[in-house]
C-alpha cells in the first residue's frame, strides 16, 4: 500500500514560532573536503581553494606527490597562490623560501630548519578527486559506499555548483521526507527507516513510486519498475552518500558540501556505480545515472533562492521528525577549529 507522508500539521497544539529552532549548526564541520579535480593539479601545477574563511593552497610536486598547505607562507605571509612548484617542493614568491611538501622550510643547503613550519591539511585522492580533510587528524577514512565493494565501485567527477544557502540546509533537504511529494514528485511506499551507521553519520533509507510524468521521470518509472530503494548518509555534517537502487545496478553520489563566506556552499561531487565488463557501458550508465540525479536536483534550484532554513516547529508529521533528529544530529557536529593563520590574523603582534 502507498502511504505519503501526511502534509496537515495537527490543531491540537499551541502554535510555535522559530523561536525555539535554536541556533545554527558549526559553520565549517571537522571533516574531508573535495577541493579539486585531479586533472586540475597536474604535477608541477599549484591551485588555492578558499573554503570557509580560510585559504588552502594545493600542489602536486614533479614526482607526482599532493600536498596541501595553509595558503599564507608562514615566514611573513605571502599568499601562496604566487608560489611556485620547484622539484618537490615549493617557492615563496616573496623571499624565495623552499618550503618542503611535509611543510618543512630549507634552509639554502637543503637541510630542514627547526624554527619555521608551513600548516599543512591531510590531502587523499580517490576517483579523480582531492579531497582535503580540514581541523587536525581525520577521525575516519574517505567516504565509501556499502552498497558495492571497493574493488567494484568505479566513479568520476560530476561538476560542482554555488549556491547561497549554507551547507546544513542542503543536507536537510536530502532528509526533508515531505518534499519529496511536493517538489520531487516522489510518493513514499511505506515508512522512511532511520538509523546511525557509526558515530559521525545519520541515515534515512526509503521507497519510492514516481507520481510526475517529466523525461526523466518517465525514464526513472520504467527503470526502477516503479520501485525506487534509496538512502541518504549525512557523514561528518558535509559528506551526503546518496545510495538507489533505481534499476538493474545501484547508482552513488557523494557530495561534499564546501562552506564558503556569507553562508555560500560550493558543492562538488561525483558520481559512481558497480562496474561491469564494458567500460563504454558503465561510461553511459555513469551519464545517464548523473542526467537522472541533476534532473532530480533541478526541481529544488529555484525553491532554494533565499532560503533561512530551521528546523520545522511541531513534530507532528513523521517527515518533521526526522528533520529534527537531523538537527539533533547537526548540534554535535564538531568544529574545525580556527585556521592555521587566523591566530596572527586575531592576536596581533606582541599578544
Ligand atoms: S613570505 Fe614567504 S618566504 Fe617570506
Ligand atoms: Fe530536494
């Protein structure tokens, strides 16, 4: 039997107000990041992301090894975007300082000096992206599917968009049961399944039948049989795993929402699914999995103009519990703590 989520909040409480939502989420979680596209840093090659408040500079030194840096030179500032790749390691434009890819600072003969160290961030590669982890030590891997095996996931970039609104909106839409009818066109089978794979992430996990009659939909209709699995994994705050089975072979997306200034997010991601024996099959089964999901994402873009999201008021509706788990869930989120540079930036000289 279709049941939908029911819309009519209940008459039989006092009206609420924002009032009581509470205060925002960390606005830049302890987590990995997608800076880049691996073609993007080529070797020999440095680019600067700006994520949050705070610079980071990236490079690929001619052996081919990735590093990530604090984007202001530690000796006097310099911003590294006009540093050059030498050998493996990096030139300060300023004062020509060689900084090593452990951030190391060399002195003329080559050997490390002891009193000078540039910030360095924990830098992975996988699928044809940099992810970059922001706020010390990272507490657990990359993410990964479970669905599919490590050996078995093939994936690649799907482009990245901005937005205006901030980085928890985005992953409480992923969780938003009840616009899933009336956006998405999307009617829930039966009850949505919550539950916490491990200590840093939040799941929802539902069935779906289309109700709108779009290419796309007709398409995701005829391929899922009508029959969508799909879950949802909120993964250190700005890590969504997007998991559905929609037709012969699961499909998955990971986004990484990157906070930016004034509540902006740039969201990269890509896009991956069981490989099979033909690399020109899996190649159009990744477009038209990618053509599907941005079809899907598309009916949210105008919706989200100005945007202030908040937890909803009442519980009432099952849609707004688990929206409200959801922010339960993003309260203890953690920090990443202040950038390498921000101290200087803050305390002056002398304090
Ligand atoms: S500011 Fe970078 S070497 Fe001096
Ligand atoms: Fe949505």
């Amino acid at each position: 039997m279709t049941t939908a989520i029911p819309a009519v909040i209940a008459l039989d409480a006092a009206p609420a107000t924002r009032a009581e939502t509470a205060s925002a989420p960390v606005a830049l979680p302890r987590n990995w990041y997608m800076l880049a596209e691996s073609r993007e840093v080529s070797r020999g090659k440095l680019v600067t992301r700006k994520i949050a408040d705070r610079e980071i500079a990236l490079f690929r030194t001619q052996a081919g090894v990735l590093a990530a840096f604090d984007g202001h030179c530690a000796h006097m500032g310099c911003h590294l975007r006009h540093a050059a790749v030498i050998g493996e390691n990096l030139r300060c434009a300023l004062h020509f300082r060689h900084i090593d890819k452990q951030g190391r600072f060399l002195r003329p003969d080559g050997t490390p000096s002891p009193d000078l160290r540039q910030p360095t961030y924990p830098v992975a590669e996988r699928h044809g992206m940099i992810f970059v982890h922001v706020g010390g030590e990272p507490k657990h891997d990359l993410p990964m599917p479970d669905i599919v095996s490590a050996e078995e996931f093939m994936a690649r970039p799907a482009g990245e968009f901005r937005t205006d609104t901030p980085w928890y909106a985005l992953i409480a839409n992923g969780f938003d049961m009840e616009h899933l009818l009336s956006v998405h066109q999307r009617e829930l089978k039966e009850e949505a399944q919550v539950s916490y794979p491990d200590t840093w992430s939040y799941r929802i996990a539902y069935r779906t039948a289309v109700t709108g009659t779009s290419l796309a939909d007709r398409v995701m209709k005829r391929m899922s049989r009508n029959d969508i699995r799909a879950s949802m994994t909120v993964i250190s705050g700005t890590t969504m795993l997007v998991q559905s089975h929609a037709g012969p072979s699961p499909s998955i997306f990971i986004l990484s929402m990157c906070p930016q200034e004034g509540g902006e997010t740039l969201v990269r991601g890509i896009v991956g699914l069981k490989a099979g024996r033909s690399r020109i099959l899996d190649g159009l089964k990744l477009r038209l999995a990618q053509w599907l999901f941005k079809s899907f994402l598309a009916r949210d873009y105008g919706i989200f103009e100005g945007l202030q999201w908040h937890p909803p008021a009442h519980r009432h509706s099952s849609g707004d519990r688990f929206t409200h788990q959801l922010y339960d869930y993003f309260m203890q989120i953690e920090g990443a703590g202040p950038a390498p540079s921000e101290g200087f930036r803050t305390q002056g000289i002398g304090s």
